[in-house]
C-alpha cells in the first residue's frame, strides 16, 4: 500500500474526515487546508520524508486532539514555507 493511502486508511480508523479542514489566517486572511490537501502536499517530497510523516502521524494518532494538533503544525510549516518561498522569489 502506498503512504498516501496508508496516512488516510489510519484517519478513517480513527474516525478523522480527511476532507475536514483546518483554517488559519495569513497576513490578516483566512485561508483553509484540507487534512487530505496537506498529506497530499507531503507526499510529494522524498520517500524518505513521507515515511517521516506517516511516523509522526501514526505517533500523534491516539486522539483526535492530537492528530488535530500535528495537522496544524503541519499545515502551518507547509504555509510557512510556501510564504518564504514566495518572499524568496520576489527578491530575485
């Protein structure tokens, strides 16, 4: 089974909707992630890295506070790189 899947087949045990989102507010707008949007994103990097996060999530998932928790910070590191990113870009 691929990791993309494996990651949402562990929040459909857990009874986690992979297509609920979580909002944050950038530079003063809201802007919405979906669960499903973030483990997408991370699953384009490196085999290496999706194992990293399917290891996080398998241990953030004994609650739904803490799978809640993880896919903020995780949604907020994937902001936060697309933002630098785009600072970055604007300079050159």
């Amino acid at each position: 089974m691929d990791i993309f899947k494996e990651c949402k087949q562990l929040l459909e045990e857990k009874g986690v909707n992979t297509h609920s989102s979580i909002d944050f507010e950038v530079n003063g707008e809201m802007m919405s992630l979906t669960l499903e949007y973030i483990i997408d994103t991370y699953m384009q990097a490196s085999q290496e890295s999706q194992l990293v996060f399917l290891r996080a999530l398998q241990k953030s998932s004994s609650s739904p506070q803490e799978i809640q928790a993880f896919f903020e910070g995780m949604g907020k590191l994937l902001l936060m790189t697309q933002l630098t990113d785009k600072d970055l870009s604007t300079l050159s």
